[in-house]
C-alpha cells in the first residue's frame, strides 16, 4: 500500500534529520510519497504571523499524515505557535509521546522504564483566552468541554487496550478545581468502566509528578490535561536520557501530525552532527498509524541494533560505552544497514495499533437552570465591608448578595483582615431563597430580566463591572464552585 504524506523540514537542524530520516523511510521500502512544504522561520519573517502559508493548509488537509522537522519561532512578539495553529485546526486531539529507556546504551536513572504520556491537545489552559481585567489581576480561562475530555480519555484507554499495556493513570488536581479537573477525573472513571480489563487509578498531579520522576516504573499509561501533560511528558523524556530519542504524535480523526520532541537547535545547525532518533521515533508512529506496523517494526528494530551495537550520535556518546561517534548522516546509514536485524539486549519492537474508531459525541439533554450571577467588580479603594455596603444598598434586593470573594477567597460576610485583597472582587448574586447541600442544592431560578437589572443598578451607583459569570444548575447540581471559605 503506497501513501502520500506531507513533510516539512522546518528550521535549524530539522532539513538534517529529516532528510535522514527519509532515507530511511525509502530504504525500507515503505511506499511514500512526499508533498513538501515550507513553515517555519522563513515563513515567520516574510511577514506571515502564523508561520505557515495558505496554501499548506491545502496540502494538510489533503493527505492523511505530516512528519514535520523542528521549527524555530522567532522572538518578539506577534508570532503565534505554529504547533498550536496546526493541532487546533486540524483538530488533533491527542498528543502520544512514548517514553522508553534505553539501557544501558543511553544513561538513565531508570533503566526499565516505559511509559507513554497521553496528552489532551486542544483545551486547558492552552485554549489562550486570557486578559487583563484591572491594574492588579489578570486571568486565564481553563476551558475543558465534555467532549474533548471523553475523547482524550477514550483514546488513551483504546491506546492501551490495543498495544498490551496493563495500567491507565489519569493525573488531575480535582481536590482544588473540582469542576474542571473533577469533570475530566469523573469522566475517567465512567470510560473506565467499559475497560475492566485494564488496571486504573487516579492520581492528583504533584504527587504524580513526583512518583513519575522517582518510580516510573508504576506507570504505564499517562492520561491528563493540556498543560499537565506538557510538564510531565518532558519529565518523562528527560528521564530516559535524551530528549533527542523521543518523538512523538498529534492524533486527529482525519490528519495526524507526527514530529521530534525537541527544538531546532539553530546552534549545530549543519554540522551534521544532530541525532535524527526522536524524529525517526516519530515517523515509526507514523507507519502503525497508517497501517504498516511490519515496516515500523523493520526500522525501529535496526535502530535499536545500531544502539546496540555502539554507533552513537554525539548527545549520547558515552566513553567506555559508544563506540562509534556517528554524524547525522553516517547514523542514518548505520540504521540502514542494519534493516532485517533484530537486537539482542533491547526489547525488540512488536508495533500494534492503527487508526483508532472514530470518536461519536452525542449531546446529552440536560435542565439547565439560571439561579444567580458571579458579578466581578474593580475597586480599588474600598474595604469588603464598605464594597459589600455600596452593593447591597445599589442593588436594592433585586438578588441576594451571598458573598464576596478576592482571588477566590471568601471576604465578606465574616472575612478575615489578614486577607490580602486586590482591586478585582467576585461579589456572587443568586436567589432569595437559598438551601446548599454541597454538589446538590436547590436555588430559587432567577430570570435574565433580574441579572439585567441588577447591572443597571450598579451602573447608576457607579460600581464598575468587569466581568459576569451567570450561575447554572444542570439537572439541580450546581456548575459552579464554592468560595475558599465558603
């Protein structure tokens, strides 16, 4: 089976590497064809923001794979990621990276370990909506939807499932952000279900880390969030030995986008003396992602023996252990060579997997129900008492005030003057009629007429509003959080 597939070389040490990796590719007779196209650096400067050129986007979308080099961004402001660019548009939900040690030929502190970190791409923090709302205080929305969060933990499970791995850890921080992180934790446990066969734990993430760094060999599998799995997954390249070795994939229903893990190094930029190994890695998850896990085994197998059998590119020669400090191209050729060998102290490649099903979200039919509003006001000047008096007197019992908070902790009623406050105050206004019960609660409904109202009050009072938050029920559970305090 032939397939077209796009290439980007991109910057610094990327035309190197991956035109040593193609050579590769077509010495294991692999049947690709390649559609080129430049992004990058030279995009970047030719005054294209995004680094990439309109008509790229044809040639993405027309095949099914992109193996793309390291790309440089350059600095100052104005250049957006090209990296993020392409995972959203193409909607490449999943980040795959495979973390294996390579003992003891590359030095590490954890010889047995393999692990593979399943990274959320699109949401998070990483969605970038972000602004600056008074003189003091500046926010990030984290966004996480149903849908992204059931199709990364799904993939992360059927990943598994279909490649012999034993254990799934999903690492959050549910205990503090118990909506977003606590849907993304739930919504494990629930897939989880479909998969009794696989061992699963939920972990909070710094304690994870921690364990990751010093026990990975507790860990198999990794499912987490965007920023999460950012962090982790170059702990868990770093701990192998190298982040040159590592390479890995962006998964999308249609596209998937497989590249190094490391940067274009515009320092050793042709010396021939980069490691091609982690965008080799890469484009051996390319090969079982289009269904040609026998040519994936083929080469991962013969670079596995020229490790073995001591050629070794200049960021892991070791004295006494490398034998040979290989060049760019003189490793490709190394790896060549050895095409149909299979090593003998490595674990030797079985490649599994493919495309994975294709992900269906049916949107469930919930009550929503508006019971109050989160009214964030900027004043710099007041006390919370004094800020609490102006609200209650402007707003004239059109809501009731709850409380107020400032960075999230609760300061009136009954707040504390060790609290340090900003100018940035979330002053929360529901119902008149209130019974909490922790996740369940019943909340008299108010009307969009009343949160209308309750603005115009505070206009005329000259309070001055920065941001509104409308409270819901779904189904008569609170969608909001509690104040700290609270």
């Amino acid at each position: 089976m032939s397939h077209t597939i796009t290439v980007a070389q991109g910057d610094g040490i990327g035309p190197e590497i991956t035109e040593a990796v193609l050579r590769i590719l077509d010495a294991a007779q692999c049947g690709l064809t390649y559609d080129r196209i430049d992004v990058g650096e030279k995009v970047y400067l030719q005054g294209n923001s995004s680094g990439i050129p309109a008509e790229a986007w044809d040639t993405l979308r027309r095949n099914p794979v992109f193996l793309k080099g390291p790309i440089t961004t350059p600095q100052g402001s104005g250049y957006k990621s090209l990296n993020v660019t392409i995972r959203k548009t193409l909607g490449l939900y999943a980040n795959v990276r495979p973390c294996r040690s390579f003992h003891p030929y590359v030095k590490t502190m954890h010889p047995n370990m393999d692990v593979v970190v399943v990274r959320e791409n699109e949401e998070d923090l990483y969605a970038g909506i972000e602004h600056r709302q008074t003189t003091d205080v500046y926010q990030c929305l984290k966004v996480l939807s149903i849908p992204g969060t059931e199709k990364i933990i799904r993939y992360a499970f059927e990943y598994a499932h279909r490649n012999g791995r034993k254990k799934v850890t999903c690492l959050v921080k549910d205990n503090i952000m118990k909506v977003t992180d606590g849907m993304f934790a739930d919504m494990f446990r629930r897939v989880g279900k479909e998969y009794p066969g696989l061992q699963q734990e939920v972990q909070i993430i710094d304690i994870g880390t921690a364990r990751v760094a010093t026990q990975p060999d507790r860990y198999d599998v990794i499912v987490t969030l965007n920023l999460y799995g950012d962090i982790i997954s170059d702990v868990t390249a770093e701990l192998t030995g190298s982040v040159g070795m590592a390479g890995s994939a962006n998964i999308g229903d249609r596209i998937s986008m497989f590249e190094a893990i490391h940067g274009s190094a515009p320092d050793i930029s042709g010396m021939n003396i980069a490691n091609p190994s982690a965008m080799l890695n890469a484009a051996g998850m390319m090969l079982v992602h289009l269904g040609m896990p026998e040519k994936a085994e083929l080469i991962q197998n013969a670079w596995l023996c020229t490790l073995e059998d001591g050629i070794h590119p200049a960021d892991i020669y070791r004295e006494g252990v490398s034998k040979v400090k290989a060049g760019t191209k003189e490793f490709a050729d190394a790896v060549i060579e050895r095409l149909g060998k299979l090593p003998k102290v490595l674990e030797p490649v079985h490649a599994k997997g493919g495309e994975m099903p294709a992900y269906v979200y049916e949107r469930p039919v919930v009550k929503r129900q508006l019971c109050g509003i989160d009214l964030f006001v900027c004043d710099p000047d007041s006390t919370p008492n004094e800020l609490a008096e102006k609200l209650l007197k402007a707003s004239h019992g059109m809501l009731k005030l709850k409380l107020i908070t400032n960075r999230g902790v609760k300061v009136w009623p009954d707040g504390f003057p060790e609290t340090f406050c900003t100018d940035h105050w979330r002053c929360r206004f529901v119902g008149p009629e209130v019974e909490v019960d922790m996740d369940k609660a019943t909340y008299q409904a108010v009307g969009t007429k009343q949160v209308i109202q309750l603005m115009q009050l505070l206009e005329k009072a000259h309070i001055e509003v920065v941001k509104t938050e409308n409270l819901y029920l779904f189904d008569g559970v609170r969608g909001f959080s509690l104040g700290q305090g609270e």
